[in-house]
C-alpha cells in the first residue's frame, strides 16, 4: 500500500485521508462535531478532516478557562489561499471566547533556512503579512506577534528541546535535511510550547491549525512537550488538520511557489481572475456530454476554491455542487461566475488591508514591547 507523503518545506503527496489518519494516528473530527455551538465552514464542510487532542481545547471554551491559539507564517511573501485557511482558523479559534490568545510567529528564520531569504527582507514582508491577517478579522487586542529570530525564549526552548533529539529522530519525522531546517523545525517546537510559559499563564491548552502537510511539526512538539513534562508542565499541543486545496491545474496540491497554478492575497485582481478562467475543471469533454452525465466537482479545483473560500453561504456551495452533478452548470458559465466573486474579493481586501499597514506596524511594536517587558 503507498504510503502518503508530508513534506512541510516542500510537495506532499495525500491521495486518501482515511489512510493518512490511520498511518499517523491522527484522530476523526466526527466525535467532536456536536460539541461546537457555532463551526466554521471549514468544520462544517469537512475540510477539517482531522484533529490532535482538540477536546482539550472545547473543554477550556466550555469552562471559561485560558487557552492559545497558535500558528505563523513564513515570511517569504505574501499570503496565500493555504496561509488565508490558517488564518481563518486561528481568527475562529480566537472567536469562541474572550479566555483565547494568539501567538502568532512570523517565521523568518525558516525563510532564511528555507527560501535564502535575509532577516531584514523577512522584516519588510512581515508588516504586510500582519496587515492581511488583521484584514481578514483578527483581534489585535488578544494576539501576540513576534519575530522568531527576535524572541529569546523560543530560540532558549529550541536549545533546551536539542537535547533531547537524535539526527536519527529528525530523520525519521523529516527525512534527510540541511541541518538549517532541522533547527527550524526545533525552533517551531519552541515556537508551539511558548505559550505554557510561566510569563504567559503557564501550562495551558494550545490549538494549532495546520494543513496536512504540517504534520510532522506537531509530532515533533507533542513529543517534546512530554518528553519536558516535568521540567515546565507541559500539556502536549492540540492541533486541528484541514485538507490541502488543488492547484489551478488539476494536481493534488496548491503550491505555494507557482505563481502559474495559484495566485495570493497581493495579486493584481483581474490577473488572478483570469488565473480563474484558465483553470482546469472537473467536466467533460463536451457540453453534451456535460449536460448528459453532468461535471465532477469533487476533482474539480474550480471548485474548490468556491467550496474552500469562496461560496461563502453552504447554500451557495451545495448549489454549484448539484449543478455541475446533475449537468446543468457549464464549465465555462461556472469560471466566469468565479472570476468575478475572486476579482471583487481580492480588491475589497487589498483596500481594506493597505489601511490596516500602520495597525499591523504598531501591533508588531506593542508586541515587542510587552515581549521585551517579560523577559527583565
């Protein structure tokens, strides 16, 4: 049977997520699913597929207490529709109750291990990325953002957490790698358990919305957050797995370097539109044939970008969906519906995020500052 394959620095291979849950033990959403009062689409359209420990996390909603949300970007450029999945997630998260705290990693040594880019450059491209994030309905009041080259206590746990691994554990989560992102990947373990510092509340809950792909990190920091049990009360971190998108051109994965068979949040909107219009579809070679045994949505990624970000009401999803299977939507007439959704969506939120750039200087300040604070 052929394994499924994570990369988080490069392509992953998941042609089936049954088989990916069971091969990496990663548990069902489907237990938990009458537990949330208000889901997200992504929760009630089973693009979340799967979960670490989340309980532990509806627990602390359900009883009023302290948890963290936690995730980051790579500041190598500008967002993405994956990176816009994460960030929806951890605004979810955040919303469901006033207990809730972001940190949020701007991960620019990664970048630098990882796409050669400098720190300075990262520092230029993080206020945007912050800014795009807020857009999207971030509370700054309740977030922590910060630089991973800059904050001691996560390059402090990264030391401590080398300790404890063997080039033989990291090749066997990772593979073969450049020492460099062996480091990242200590880095973001310190990243994940930072907010179970004292500074910070202590041991606590923390969720940690991620894409399939990003697996391995999470192993990694449940295993070092027992592994450090004793010594910092560690709890083993949540996290929650959504599906990966298609690309534009039909394969199994949206990448994040093709510029050809994606487009991001910064995009030229009506470049991005076209993008659409040239998509691959799921139909068939003929409109009659169209029309006689209707369109295949569910290997469309015309569809999914409707499905994962663009047809906002479920109502509207399902409706392209029945379409396109009982042969009344046309491939054609379904692209140049999307076209126009993405073209007026990419510019209502580039406006909104360029007036949001001083609110994203000043968060990454007022968080430095509080951070500074901690650490005397």
């Amino acid at each position: 049977m052929q394994k499924e394959r994570l990369d988080p620095w490069g392509d992953s291979a998941i042609d089936n997520y049954e088989r990916l849950r069971t091969e990496f033990g990663i548990e069902s959403l489907e237990p938990l699913l009458s537990r949330f009062k208000n889901p997200d689409r992504y929760i009630r359209r089973g693009i979340d597929f799967g979960h670490r420990d989340l309980g532990k996390i509806l627990d602390a909603v359900d009883n009023n207490k302290p948890f963290a949300v936690m995730s980051g970007i790579k500041p190598s450029g500008v967002f993405h529709l994956g990176t816009k999945m994460t960030a929806d997630e951890m605004i979810y998260f955040q919303s469901l109750s006033k207990k809730a705290t972001v940190f949020y990693a701007i991960a620019d040594v990664e970048a630098f291990n990882d796409n050669g880019l400098s720190l300075q450059e990262s520092s230029k491209i993080a206020v945007q990325n912050v800014a795009d994030i807020l857009a999207l309905g971030l509370d700054p009041e309740r977030t922590i953002v910060y630089r991973q080259s800059e904050e001691i206590r996560v390059m402090r746990l990264a030391t401590i957490f080398s300790k404890a691994v063997t080039n033989n554990m990291l090749r066997a989560i990772y593979g073969e790698r450049q020492v460099g992102l062996y480091l990242s990947a200590l880095i973001q373990a310190g990243d994940i358990l930072m907010p179970q510092l004292a500074e910070f509340g202590g041991p606590k809950p923390v969720v940690v919305p991620v894409g399939a792909d990003q697996d391995p990190h999470i192993r990694l920091s449940r295993d070092l957050a027992n592994s450090y049990h004793q010594e910092f009360g560690f709890v083993p971190p949540s996290a929650i797995y959504h599906r990966l998108m298609r690309s534009l051109d039909g394969s199994t994965k949206m990448s994040k370097r093709s510029a050809a068979t994606s487009f991001t949040l910064d995009e030229d909107p009506s470049s991005a539109a076209k993008k659409v219009l040239a998509g691959f579809t799921g139909g068939r070679p003929t409109i009659e044939e169209q029309k006689r045994i209707g369109g295949e949505a569910d290997k469309c990624p015309i569809y999914d970008l409707y499905q994962f970000h663009f047809a906002i009401e479920d109502e509207y999803a399902k409706r392209v969906y029945d379409e396109c299977y009982g042969g009344i939507r046309m491939c054609g007439d379904c692209k140049k519906e999307l076209a126009s959704i993405v073209k007026l969506y990419l510019e209502e939120h580039q406006k909104k995020r360029d007036s949001l750039m001083k609110d994203a200087q000043e968060l990454l300040e007022k968080s430095r500052k509080t951070l500074d604070s901690m650490a005397k």
